[in-house]
C-alpha cells in the first residue's frame, strides 16, 4: 500500500511537470539541473514508502497511529505541492505547501524514532531534499 502511494505521486508529477522556461521564469543560481529530479525522487519515494512499512509492522501505541497519519499527510501534501507549482504556476501557493511539507516531515522524523529509529532514519534524506527545494521555491519568489 504504501509503495502504491508513492507511485501514485511519482506518476502524478508526470502530468504536472513542465519547463520553467516556458513561463519566463528566472531559474536560480542553485537550481540543479533538471535531469537529477528523477533519480532523486525515485531513490526518495523508495525510502519514504519504506519508513511507512517498516512503522506498520512495529508494536502498536499511541503514537504510531499519530505517525501514520503525518505520513498520509506528507504525501497529500508531497502530491498537491507539484501541481500548484508546475500546473498552476503558483509560487507563492506552493511555497505555503511546501513549508507545510516540511513541517509535517519533520513531525514525522521526531514521532517515528521513538517506534522505529530506521524509519525515522529513512526519512532524513527527504527531509533535506525538501529542505533545499523549500529554499529554491523561495528563490523563484524571490527572482520572479
């Protein structure tokens, strides 16, 4: 199930994703090229599904249910960030999805290492893309 969200999302950003350059936009000076995406949220939604797994399968208390949730929630918001950004060419919306991402990311972060310290674990590299993709989105605010 959790493997089929994320290739839900991953599929989904098909549709969405255009070239900037096509609405004029000024890319910023760290912006990495456009070929790294796709491995990188490959690799990304491969351990993002795989913290979820491994959360499911642990003892049950009060928490996990709270951390499953933030994870549901971390993919509505994964899912609704790119379609705001590449669809509707709204930076500023998706800015606020993104902060929201990153919030609810790191909420994850902390609650999942007290059930599962590798789920938690599994999580840092998506934080830190999300990290430096909260900070290009607001370079392109700020550039455009």
């Amino acid at each position: 199930m959790f493997y089929a969200c994320t290739l839900v999302a991953a599929g989904g950003a098909i549709w969405f994703v255009r070239d900037l350059n096509a609405n004029k936009w000024i890319a910023p000076s760290f912006a990495p090229p456009a070929w790294l995406f796709g491995p990188v949220w490959t690799t990304l939604y491969l351990l993002i599904a795989s913290s979820a797994y491994r959360l499911s399968y642990r003892k049950n208390c009060d928490s996990k249910s709270i951390a499953l949730g933030l994870w549901a929630l971390q993919m509505c918001l994964n899912t609704l960030w790119t379609p705001v950004f590449f669809g509707a060419f709204d930076l500023k919306g998706a800015f606020a999805i993104i902060v929201l991402l990153w919030l609810t990311i790191t909420a994850y972060i902390v609650i999942s290492f007290r059930i599962d310290r590798v789920s938690s674990y599994l999580f840092l590299p998506y934080w830190a893309w999300v990290s430096f993709a909260t900070a290009l989105n607001y370079a392109y605010i700020l550039a455009n």
